[in-house]
C-alpha cells in the first residue's frame, strides 16, 4: 500500500519561519569570503571546470577534452561565462573575447556552486518532512551548518551540485513511491541521470528510484515498467548533459580507464573505509552528530524490517551505505568525497533526535523531560559542526600562506622567469613562464635544472605526508622523503612561508634553481 499520509499538516505550519532563518544561515555561511584568493589561488580543481568553459565560449565547441569526470557542470560554467562576459562587454570591462581573463569568472561560478548547496539545503528540508517538520528542521539546520559542504560550497567544483542531484534523487523516489505512477519513477531516473552527468559515481543514485519501484507493488502500469522508466530516463539524462562520452568513445575509455587505475593502485597507509570515518568525525559531522547519525540508521533498520513507513527509511538508509561501500573500494580518498551521503545521514541523526526521543513515551517520561532532551541532543548535533563551519570561513577569509608568497613572487621574482609549482594552489599571471604539475619530486634537481627552470615552488599538500614524523612519514615513505630532500638540499631556498591561525594554507617553499 502507497504511504501518502506522512504528515499532518498543522505539523508544518509553525516552521516555516525557522526554515527561513535555516536558509538564510546556509546562504551566509556559503556566500562568506566567496571571492578569496580569485585568481592566483583557488582551489586546485576549479581551473579544470571554469578555463574548460571559457575556453568553450571563445571556441564555440561543446567538446571538453576532458574526461576525469563529465561534462554536465563545465556546461552549467559556460552558461555563466556567457552571462559573465555579456555583463561585463555592458559594463566597458572588455570589448571582445581575447580581452576577458579567465580569473575573471570565478567569482560568478563560484556564487552559482553557493546557491546550489543552499539549494540542497533546503531539499533537505523536503526530505525530512517526510517524517514531521521537527525531523525537517534539525536535518536542513544540521545539513546549512556542515562545515564540509560549507567549505566546497565556495568552489567551482563538481562535489556539491552532484550532491544537490542525489539530494534531488533522494526526494524525487519518496514523491514517486507516494504517486506509484510511471512519469514520477521517470523523473527520478532523470535526477540520477544528472547526478551521473556531474560526476561518474553519481550514478550509484539509480539505485533509489529502482529500490523505491520494487517496494511500490501499486505501481502503475507495473514495477517492472516503471524501473525500465527509471533506467532509460537517467540514460538518456546521462547521454544529454555528457554527449562526448559517446562523440569521442575512444577518447573517452582510454580517459576513464585511466582514471580507473589510478582510483586502483594508489597507496593507502590505512584501509579506505577506516579513513573515511576518521574524516567524518574530524571534517564533516563531528562526534556528536555522527553518533546520532549511526543511531538512526540503526532506528531505520529496524523501522525497515517492521515498519511503519518501510520505504522512506530503506531509502534514506540504504544510499549512504551503498555509497560508503563504492569509496571504500577505491584507494584515493578525499573527505569531499563524502558529501553526497551527507544530506541523508543528517536525515537519519534528526530521526535519532526527534522519533527516538519520542520512543521514551512509553515509559511515561514527563513531555518536559522529554522536550529538553530535544533540546540538548540538538544542541550538541548542530554546535560543533557550526563552530568548525565559521572557523572555516573564517580562515578562508585571512591572508593565507599561499597570498603571502604570491605577493613575494611579485616583488622578488623578474618577470619571464620560468617557475615550476606543483598542485594548483596558486596560479601565476602570465608574466611569468609559470606551470603547475602534480608533484616536485618525479624529476630531480639536474632534470629541472637542464630544463631551464629558475625557481621550484614545493607545497605540503603534496609533500607534507612524507615528512610528517608524527605519522611516520619517512619510515612509511623513504623513496619519496629521500627524491625531496635531494631537491631540498641541492636548490637554494629563498623564501618558506609556514602556516599559523593568522595566515592558513599550505607550506610552501621556494627554491632557487642555482645554475
């Protein structure tokens, strides 16, 4: 039997205020310093997402040359680039296409990626109404203050509009299941399709429309019709946003097989899974919340054998350890990576609070008691992940390590020295003969002197791990220790900027390559 009645009405009325206060946090806390370090320091990835788009909209061609992940977001980009540089051709700021720099589009893409996590927030909301708007308000309070989708909130990158996709999903098989017809289970897949579009393992979010359809007996015309309904809506959904993945097949495998190796035989000092869990109690959630999130998916399994309300709780359950299962499997780990099981898992530690609180009625626990127990387990979820979500934006906006030596390079550098810095926390003007590689040491000191090269820029973010003694670094890793300090020691060091509260970021060292 379809579950229509989830709610009582009179259960929303008295919050629509509390939502507006929800998401007017959500949007400070993302919107915070949005600009910082635009356009010699942004995140290492966004380059990959605005250059490609920019580079879109001076070419005319849809193809991205680039298939680490697809093309659905850069699209997204290139129409506010378009937007960017009809703003600014209005304004005087440039009168063609070559005069436009490309740091000049961040910041609007930036503000786009902001409003999408608000966004997701506020889906939240949606989600967790399906439980009662007490459940709705703590899991949307608890998903505005996330200090990790805060802080990937402020960037150009594919890790928060995927999870407003499979957010989108999530809320889209509940609306399916209650309707039981073909064209909701439909639009569902298209949620899945575009959070593949975004990026490839999106698509584990096929699995909520499909679980919702096999638990709709009422489903019209059938089951079986309404998931093939799923299943080809996300295909063509897919096929729409990242065409080229079938245009240039050929480009696109060897990239995606590429990419597959590397998620494969990277070096783990610990078990994926056991990393992930250290990054949700340090990066995400905090103790806390985690704890309640585990006790609800624990209350929604046993909800799930014996109901009531089967469905919403195997579908807010069953994601996030499916997702939890596919990245334990890969052997790279990033804690952004979390980010799509994290608008349920804070459904299910609001459940924790509100239903599982309630459970004590039966033991004629007074309602005061009860209310503030409420009030007390709230309090200790939504705390310290808010706490850690200001000190973030708070950080991002000082001057960090990475200005401090982009202000050195300006005034200590000529202009046309040739300048190798590996990641991409900083981009230098075009004044210099600069490039960014993955990492310093694949080539020693005699490469990179015969090369032509004037100065090396060494970031922790890369060699950081190695030297690290409390964890073992040079024991753990003596090849890669030993290939940097042989570069370290060959090269003249002229400047090293180490991080502190006042000035966050990276280490970076600068070494004179001496002729």
């Amino acid at each position: 039997m379809i579950e229509r009645e989830w709610r009582e009405a009179s259960d929303l009325r008295t919050s629509r205020f509390a939502l507006a206060a929800v998401l007017i946090a959500a949007a400070v806390l993302r919107f915070w310093a949005l600009g910082r370090g635009i356009p010699y320091a942004v995140q290492v990835d966004e380059p990959e997402i605005v250059e490609r788009a920019v580079n879109m909209m001076r070419s005319g061609s849809l193809h991205p040359h680039f298939f680490d992940y697809p093309s659905l977001y850069i699209y997204v980009q290139l129409v506010v680039a378009c937007a960017r540089f009809i703003a600014g051709a209005i304004s005087g700021q440039w009168a063609s296409l070559g005069e436009a720099a490309g740091g000049a589009f961040y910041l609007w893409g930036r503000a786009v990626t902001a409003a999408l996590g608000v966004v997701t927030v506020l889906l939240v909301y949606q989600i967790g109404a399906r439980w009662g708007a007490r459940h709705a308000l703590l899991a949307a309070g608890l998903m505005a203050v996330l200090p990790l989708h805060v802080r990937y909130s402020h960037y150009v990158l594919t890790d928060t509009p995927l999870t407003l996709f499979i957010t989108l999903t999530l809320l889209l098989s509940l609306s399916a299941h209650e309707r039981g017809t073909m064209r909701g289970f439909a639009w569902t897949g298209a949620a899945a399709g575009l959070a593949a579009a975004t990026k490839y393992n999106g698509g584990v979010a096929l699995i909520m429309p499909l679980l919702a359809c096999w638990m709709t007996p009422g489903a019209r015309p059938s089951r079986l019709q309404a998931a093939l309904a799923s299943i080809a809506a996300c295909g063509a959904t897919f096929l729409l946003f990242a065409p080229y993945t079938v245009l240039a097949l050929p480009e696109f495998l060897n990239s995606f097989a590429r990419l597959a190796r590397e998620y494969r035989v990277a070096d783990l000092a610990e078990p994926a899974w056991l990393l992930y869990l250290k990054l949700l109690l340090r990066n995400a959630l905090g103790w806390p919340a985690l704890l309640l999130a585990i006790g609800g998916m624990v209350l929604g399994i046993v909800r799930l054998v014996r109901g009531p309300g089967r469905v919403r709780w195997a579908l807010v359950v069953t994601f996030p350890l499916a997702y939890f299962w596919m990245l334990s499997s890969q052997r790279i780990v990033y804690a952004r990576y979390l980010l799509p099981a994290m608008p349920a898992l804070c459904v299910l530690a609001a459940t924790a609070v509100v239903s599982g609180v309630s459970l004590l009625r039966r033991y004629e626990i007074p309602r005061m008691a009860r209310t503030a127990l409420i009030a007390t387990l709230t309090t200790a979820a939504l705390l310290p992940p808010a706490i850690m979500a200001i000190r973030s934006d708070r950080g991002m906006a000082r001057v960090g390590t990475v200005d401090l030596a982009y202000d050195w390079i300006l005034h200590n550098v000529p202009p046309g020295a040739s300048i190798v810095m590996e990641s991409r926390a900083m981009l230098l003007p075009a004044t210099f003969r600069a490039r960014n590689v993955g990492a310093l040491r694949p080539k020693d000191y005699l490469q990179w002197r015969h090369e032509g090269v004037d100065y090396l820029i060494a970031s922790s973010e890369e060699y950081g791990r190695f030297f690290d003694e409390r964890a073992g670094g040079p024991q753990k890793f003596p090849r890669e220790y030993a290939e940097y300090m042989r570069i370290f020691v060959q090269s003249r060091e002229v400047a090293k900027f180490t991080p502190s509260a006042d000035h966050p970021g990276p280490e970076l060292r600068i070494l004179k390559v001496v002729p």
